[in-house]
C-alpha cells in the first residue's frame, strides 16, 4: 500500500496542477512542517525519517518484487494478468 501511494504521489507531483493543490491540502502531513521546524520532536521525528526512508524503499521494493512471484499454497507460481497488473487472477479470471 504505501508502494503504490509514493507512486501515485510521483505522478501526482508531475502535474503542475495537482502538485499545487497537494501542497496547499489540509491532507499533506507535510504542509505544516516548516512552521514545527525549530521544535525538538520535530527535529527528531525527521531525523528519523531521513535516517530510515532509504532503507524502507529498498524494502518495499523487496516486497514489490515478491508479490510479482507470488506462488500459491502447493508451492506453484500463480498466474498474473496478462496485462501486466500485479494483482493475481484465479483461474476463472476473477482478482483476488
């Protein structure tokens, strides 16, 4: 889930438009950040994240990738989407 909002939030931030409106959102959890900058939790919450963040990415495309090779119970690799989505579809073609 937080793979695909960081990739959703990439292309969001490539429109001009879009990227204006994010920035402005009360949904940013960022916005508010310069005004707390000087505060001590602040300062050691993105401590934190910067200290982290590389190594989260890395794993989440771990994770990515091994969802691309889902096997199912008996230990077969599951049929993808032809098109290339990375949702698993049943026999019947149903997504799961």
């Amino acid at each position: 889930m937080v793979s695909r909002t960081w990739k959703t939030e990439g292309r969001w931030l490539s429109e001009p438009d879009l990227s204006t409106w994010t920035a402005h959102s009360r949904l940013n959890l960022l916005r508010a950040l310069p005004d707390h900058a000087a505060e001590p939790s602040v300062q050691a919450a993105v401590k934190r994240y910067v200290t982290h963040v590389a190594t989260a990415i890395e794993r989440l495309g771990q994770m990515d990738r091994s969802n691309h090779q889902a096997t199912d119970v008996m230990g077969e690799e599951k049929p993808k989407d032809p098109a290339g989505s990375p949702y698993i579809y049943s026999e019947a073609g149903s997504s799961r």
